[in-house]
C-alpha cells in the first residue's frame, strides 16, 4: 500500500474512488513485473477496449482506468478464502470476547425402579395402592401339635406323651413326670381365604387333627405324696381322641419384602372356631398293692417309685376288688395269660386291651364334651408368587402348641385395595403422594420440577 500511495503521488493521477482496487492491483502488477528500462522514455501499452484515458496533471501521462464490472448475485457460497496473512499486527480490540460457555447436559429423568430408595413404608403404600391384586384363595394346610411336658406337669406327677421327637426321654423331661413318649400328631386341613386388603386375611378353614398318646400310667400330681402307697392312685391310661374343627380366622401380615414377583409378609391374628370330638379316654386303676409281674412271675420289690411307674412290668395293672362294682372277680382263664392273681399281660410299654375289659371296670372318661370351643392364636408367614402362589408357614396355639405349613392358589378377578385407591380428580392430587413413578411420588417429582 506505500508503494501504491507513492506512485500516485509521484505520477499525480486522481483516481476515482470505484476504481482504486484496480489500479492498485495494476500498479502491483506492473511493479513486479517490470523489467529495467530507460527512465527517460516513456512507455504505453494499448488501452484495452472500453478503458477511458485519464491525464495527469502534474505529468502529462496518460493512465488507462480499466472499468469496474458490477457484481452480479448469485445462489452460491463464495469459496474459502486464499490470502495469506501479512506480517503486519492487526491493532488490539478493546471488546472483550466471550468465552463459550460449556454445554448443559439435559437432566435425564429417572426411569422406573431408580430413583430414591423406598422405605419399607413406601414399599408397603406402593404395594397397597398401585397394584391390584386377586382377592380370592383356596388352599390346604397341616403341621403337627404338641402338649408340652412342663405345660402338663403343671397337673399330672406322671403321663406320657407324644412330642415329635422319638422315645428317647431328656432329664428335663423325666423330672417332670414324663414316662413314655412316642409317635407325633398332626393335623390336616383346606380354607378358604378373602383378601379384604393387601394385609388383612378373612380365612375359613375346616380341619382334622389327631391327639393320640402312648399308652401307660397317669398320676395326678394332687394324688401323689411321694409314698410307694400313694402309686396306687396311678391308672393306666389310653388316649385316642380325634376332631374335626371349623374356624374363621382374622390374619393381618405385614409386607417385609416388595417386588414385581414376589411379596414376603409377616404377621399373626387370631380366630375363633367349634371342634367336634370323637374317640376316647379310658382308664383302669392300677390296683392295691401295685407289683411287677412279667412272664409269670410277681416282683413284690418293685413298684415303689415314681420311676417305676414308666414300666409295666414293674408295676402291672391287676384286679383290684374295690374298683369293681359288682365285685365279681375274673375267672383266671379269661386273661390272656391266666394267673391266680389276676394280673394283667402286659409288656414294658402296654397291656393287653382284653385282659383290662375282663376286670370290668375299664371305663371311659365321662369329662370330655362332644363339642369344644377352639381359641386359635396365628403367627404367620406368606410368600406370594406373581400374585398367584402363596407359601404360608403358621405357628400359634389352639388345642396345643402347633406349627406347619400351607399352599394357597389365588384367583378371581384383580382388584385393586378398596381402602387405598387412587384419586378420581385433580383436586385429589395433591393429597396423593403414592403413586410412585422413578422412585419418586408425583408431588416429590412436581415439586423438584418447580
């Protein structure tokens, strides 16, 4: 630019302002390109067509002005550029440049199942509220029942017992009174359950259940003074009782474990319920002056402690004349292993029904009613699959302590908890905050927005 501001001074040209480009880029040209001539003559070349001649004052030349072309528009990008930076610095601005500012990654929002982890109690609300449910169930049931020996000894110095368990005999046992003990019983049983809420069970279940014990000699604790005279209170026992109960049962379970498949609750209740007994308890005393007898033979040495009592061949049941009405004593022929003292056969552990009807005053309690009232007390718990399979294990008290297990198989229609249900309008919303969408309530998710 000083090398053309130069030559028009020196040349003197006024040139018009829409042609300055030109004739700057025609003076370049003709600088760089310019061989070594004699200054002193002057040179021209012909004006190219449409050129105007223009005369400098100062010198006479004649510079030839090419015409500036109009620029035509056009739809197309111009190309990139192609000029090359020059040495010179382009003067500091005094505007600041703004940094560009970091990109702002959208907030994702939570997908189902994350989110804030749910209590318990929001687990249980959930549960309550967004998922229906089948009301209905049919099921079957059974365990075993047991008396226990401290709950017996409470009344008896001596009994046995039938406690799940084998015939092997603790010393805690033992020193309770428990003679014997074998065999197991059990009870089994269908019900019907109506799912009232996501918690509360009504049950209807209609059950057998045996209570049956070894056979042996019972003693009242009343009765026994610690003398070898007061075993002769004790009476040979045998227990074959049988019932059929009907119930309704209230069971509340409390949701412990929630998931899309499964539902574990705990819980317990109660019920009430009418048990029709059938079978019996016989007894036949001992006798006065209790022995052992066993293969013939009397053992006037035995039957003198409480121990002896839990072998009959150490104490025998035999005739004694002021048990019987009549007073008519047994011909010896009539026992099945006959003996003039009129003892009954019997083995360590039982003795021969026979022989105990012969003496004719083996009689059945008269104490037990026909019909009972049955208490149940439940503790349970309930695994639900996929809202169809329910695995129940109870345990509680009725007739005696029980435990066991139940399968029940849910139908009939969904239905969601009549005592949870969602709003009907927008002015219930507000209050509705268990509806969980993302591990969020709605109001906890309206509220973050705001």
């Amino acid at each position: 630019m000083r090398t053309l501001g130069f030559l028009c001074m020196t040349l003197g040209v006024t040139v018009p302002a829409t042609a300055k480009a030109e004739v700057a880029s025609l003076a370049l040209t003709s600088l760089r390109g310019a061989q070594p001539a004699d200054e002193s003559q002057p040179t021209s070349s012909p004006a190219p067509e449409g050129a105007q001649p223009t005369t400098a004052p100062a010198t006479g030349a004649t510079v030839t002005v090419q015409p500036q072309p109009q620029p035509q528009p056009t739809s197309s990008k111009a190309p990139p550029s192609t000029l090359q930076p020059t040495s010179s610095k382009a003067p500091a601005s005094t505007t600041p440049i703004p940094e560009p500012e970091e990109p702002v990654e959208a907030a994702e929002e939570p997908q189902e199942g994350e989110g804030d982890d749910l209590t318990l109690e929001d687990e249980r609300e959930q549960a309550a509220i967004d998922g229906a449910f089948h009301r209905h169930a049919l099921g079957a049931h059974s365990g075993i029942v047991i008396i226990p020996t401290w709950l017996l000894s409470n009344w008896l110095a001596s009994h046995t017992n039938a406690l799940c368990r084998g015939a092997t005999i603790g010393q805690f046992a033992a020193d309770r009174g428990l003679a014997r003990q074998d065999g197991c019983n059990y009870y089994v049983g269908l019900d019907y359950a109506f799912r009232f809420s996501r918690i509360l069970d009504i049950q209807a279940s209609v059950q057998y259940q045996r209570a049956r014990v070894p056979e042996g000699l019972w003693l009242d604790k009343a009765r026994y003074n610690g003398t070898a005279a007061s075993l002769e209170a004790a009476d040979y026992t045998e227990i074959d009782l049988h019932m059929m109960a009907m119930e309704v049962d209230f069971v509340a379970r409390a949701p412990v474990v929630v998931t899309k498949d499964v539902e574990l609750d705990i819980g317990g209740g109660g019920g009430l319920g009418l048990g029709v007994v059938f079978g019996g308890v016989y007894q036949t005393a001992l006798g006065a002056q209790p022995e052992g007898f066993s293969n013939g033979t009397r053992d006037p040495s035995s039957c003198q402690t409480l121990g002896d009592l839990a072998d009959l061949t150490r104490c025998t049941p035999r005739y004694d004349i002021n048990e019987d009405g009549d007073m008519t004593p047994p011909d010896p022929s009539q026992l099945s292993q006959p003996n003039p003292d009129l003892f009954a056969n019997c083995t360590s552990t039982e003795c021969n029904e026979d022989d105990l009807r012969a003496f004719g005053y083996r009689q059945e309690q008269g104490g037990i009613p026909p019909v009972i009232p049955v208490v149940n007390l439940i503790l349970s718990a309930r695994l639900i699959i996929k809202d169809t399979v329910g695995i129940t294990v109870n345990g509680g008290f009725n007739t005696g302590f029980y435990f066991g297990g139940g399968l029940q198989i849910f139908f009939g229609k969904s239905e969601q908890d009549e005592t949870r249900k969602k709003p009907t309008g927008p002015e219930d919303d507000d209050e509705y905050e268990y509806e969980y969408v993302g591990g969020r309530t709605k109001k906890e998710r309206r509220e973050a927005a705001i």
